[in-house]
C-alpha cells in the first residue's frame, strides 16, 4: 500500500495485538524486564559528564551536513587522502546523506582508492593476484558448474558479469602498461641508426 496523508485504518488494542500476536507485549510488565533497574532515574552510572568530552582533531574530519559538529569519538585510521579524498569530502561537504549523490560519490572514491591501490600493487615488487586472491581457484574441488546450475541462485543473473568486474581492470591496466612501455622504447630505438 502507498503512503498517504492519510492514517490507514486504527491501531489495535494491546489486547488485540496480544490475542493475535503470540508473546506480543511481554515486555510490557516492568517487573519482568530485565533492564528496568538500569532505566529508573538516579541510578549512579559513573559516568562524569552528560555530553562525552571532544576528541581533539575534530576540525578536518569529514561529517554529514544535517549535523552541526563531529560526534565526541570517531576513528582516525583511514584518513582521507588524494583523489578519493577529495571526492569524499565533497560528497559530505555538499550533500546530505538522504540524497543519492552523497552515497554515489561515496561509492566513486571507494572505486577510485581501489583503482589506485591496484595502480600502487602493479608497480611494486609484488603485484596482487588476481586469479589465486580472488578464490576462484578454491572452487576446483568443490563442483563449481554442478554449484551454480539448477540450484535458483540469484547470484547467475550476474554470472556474466563477474569475470569482466573482476579481469577487466587488470587486462585495461596491463594495456596501458604495454602500450607505455611501448611508446618509450620505441622512441628510444629510432634514435640509435
């Protein structure tokens, strides 16, 4: 049913919701809750303040626009950094989290750090595997076509998909790798007759 303006219908009694709903309101009864102690007011938590003081660093880090200061506590382990940063940081600078261009741009500076760290991975000593890193190999012994057919996995409608999402970088990177070196080594053979 849409949502309107309009309330659908009333709300049932809680003698009607217990009378259809097994174990509905069981909570209801204070002296059968386990929390209530905990909730009564004046319980001693020791706790010493009502708002938890500020971590210091709170001036760089990114926050949604519908909150007017950083939360109290937040990590420091992954902080932002080159174009994905900056992409992130305008995703929270501009948009709200509601929006979809707040989680879209999001989504494009994860692609983005990915990209690079594949970059980073392909110019070090050793580069990711992505045969034996991706588990593909795992699947040998484990009747990897008998698996997927005949079952109603959800997952075949993007089969198809999988091997261009998971190869296609790789084989654009190495690509451009050839085509590079290519270039530099070509220049550099026509200078020598």
């Amino acid at each position: 049913m849409p949502y309107t303006a309009d309330k659908p219908g009333s709300t049932p009694s809680a003698e009607e919701l217990r009378a259809r709903i097994p174990g509905w309101g069981a909570d209801l009864d204070p002296a059968v809750r386990p929390a209530v102690p905990r909730e009564q007011p004046g319980i001693v938590t020791g706790a010493h303040w009502t708002m938890p003081e500020q971590q210091p660093g709170a001036a760089g880090r990114e926050k949604s626009v519908e909150h007017e200061r950083v939360t109290p506590v937040f990590g420091t382990a992954q902080p932002l950094h080159g174009l994905a940063g900056r992409v992130r940081r305008f995703a929270y600078d501009t948009y709200s989290e509601g929006q979809t261009a707040h989680w879209l741009l999001l989504v494009v500076g994860d692609r983005l750090d990915s990209a690079t760290a594949h970059a980073k991975s392909l110019l070090s000593r050793r580069p990711d595997d992505p045969i034996t890193q991706s588990g593909v190999l795992g699947e040998r012994g484990h009747r990897p076509l008998a698996s997927r057919f005949g079952r109603g996995r959800a997952d075949l409608k993007h089969a198809w998909l999988d091997p261009i999402l998971v190869l296609g970088p790789w084989l654009l990177a190495a690509t451009l790798l050839f085509r590079v070196g290519r270039a530099i080594v070509r220049p550099a053979g026509r200078r020598r007759p």
